[in-house]
C-alpha cells in the first residue's frame, strides 16, 4: 500500500525542486529517499540529507511519524506511507521519481527475543520480508531509476548491524536478515560497477534511539548475565550517511563500522 503526502505520483518529480550552477547549466537537485524515517536513526538520516542540500522523500508505514519527520525538515522533505516488503508498492512509488541519487535502506524490524526451539514462523518471515526483501526491493527500483536518469548512477546505503557480523542471545531471525544484507549490499557493489553505481553497509552498533533503550536497563549477553550496554548519539551515524552520500561515485566505502565505544562487539562471547 502506498499513500504519498500531498501529491500523486505523477507529480513528483514535476515537484522537485531545480538549482543552477552560476545561472548557466541547470541541474536536477539531488534526491534521496530514506526508508523508515518516521523515527530513530531513519528520521536523523533524513534530517542530516536535507539539511546538506538533498530533496529528501522519507518513507514508513506510520503517517503521523513520517509528518513529525516532514516537518522537521521544511521544505526539503516530503513523505510516503510505504511497506518496503509491498513489491508492488514500492515499485510504484519508485516509478514516479525521476532521479534517485541516494537510497538508505534503513526500514527494519525485530522480533521477541526467542530461543531458536521457540522462534515463531510467523517472527521469521516478517523480519525477513521486511529486512531482507524490503531492502532489495527499494535497492532493485531504485537501481532501476538510477539506470535511466541523467548523469547515471548513484549510491546505495544500505543499514546493517552488529549482528550481521556477531548475534546477539535469542535474535537469530534479524541476525540472519543482517547477515544476508552483507550479501545483498556486496552483489549490488558488483553488479553497479559498470553504471556508476556503488553501494555501501553501515554497521552500526547501539546508536542511542528507542529501540536502543533497553541497554541502559540491561540486556543478556552470552554468558547468561544482564549488563548495561553504553551507547552515542545516533546524529554521528547521520553525519557518516552525509559524508558517504556526498562522495563522487567513482568511490566506494564497501563497509563503515559505527559503534558505541566499549559496546560487547570485539570479543563478544
């Protein structure tokens, strides 16, 4: 299902707006649409993009979090009710752009904590559809804009995790989803070399947002204990999205690591 924020699809692109280099050559500004930006580490993403000059179009599935997002970001920023695990959605909305200079795959969800015996099929495939399926289908539109806009290419971020290196005690389906990014993220690399497209996972280890909280009360490790977990300001991981989106894309950054220092990653276990 998608619902976009006060115009049809047809409009879109005709909406963007246009800026000039020293009033001789026209140019379509640079758009980026970031998933899941209704909250959290989506909504500083998408914040961050505007503020560096982006026409940032935010997409989730809850309309009043994607307005809260929207108007933080003034003009700059625009919205879309959209399931990224709703292939024909997502193409949908994808075709009504004309450029897509940025996508950050950020839209991702977990599961209740679960022994592997007791992990619901149910848990499972919502966790993977929208993870795993919901990232490759906004990176396989996207793509597909990226391929017939002009100056081709663009850049992919896609969010990883920690857990797509170590898992975390009775999160087995959003480690295995995180695990799959790193496939997906290096298969996009390949294939775009030859359209000036590259693609990039940020890993980002307890960057301090709602579902972060837990950490100050304590969270299982793998020993069986309870610990605090530190955590850092998540407008530092925004700030690393900028710098990466603003690279020529004749660089690429395969992988970033962004972490609150002393968090249980190296040597976790």
């Amino acid at each position: 299902m998608l619902s976009v924020a006060g115009l049809s699809l047809s409009e879109v692109g005709e909406n963007l707006p246009h800026t000039f280099d020293g009033g001789r050559v026209p140019f379509v500004t640079r758009v980026a649409v970031v998933t899941g930006g209704g909250s959290g580490l989506g909504r500083e993403m998408a914040l961050a993009l505007a503020g560096s000059g982006y026409q940032v179009w935010v997409t989730g599935r809850t309309e009043d979090k994607l307005k809260e997002t929207a108007a933080l970001g003034g003009q700059r920023l625009r919205y879309a009710v959209l399931d990224v695990a709703d292939g024909p959605a997502v193409r949908e909305f994808f075709a009504g752009l004309e450029r897509v200079d940025v996508l950050v795959n950020n839209a991702g969800t977990g599961s209740p904590a679960a022994a592997v015996e007791d992990v619901e099929e149910e848990d499972w495939r919502r966790v993977v559809d929208t993870n795993l399926t919901g990232s490759f289908l906004c990176a396989q539109a996207a793509y597909d804009v990226m391929l017939r806009q002009d100056p081709k290419g663009g850049r992919i971020i896609n969010n990883g995790s920690i857990s797509a290196h170590v898992p975390r005690p009775q999160g087995i389906a959003y480690t295995a989803s995180k695990h799959a990014i790193s496939g997906l993220t290096k298969g996009l690399e390949l294939e775009g070399r030859a359209h000036g497209i590259t693609a990039c996972q940020i890993d980002i280890g307890n960057a301090a947002t709602a579902m972060t909280a837990r950490m100050q009360q304590g969270v299982l490790q793998p020993d069986g204990s309870i610990a605090v977990e530190p955590t850092f300001d998540p407008k530092i991981v925004a700030d690393f999205v900028v710098r990466i989106a603003d690279l020529p894309t004749s660089v690429a950054v395969p992988t970033l690591t962004v972490m609150a220092a002393g968090m249980p990653y190296v040597g976790r276990g």
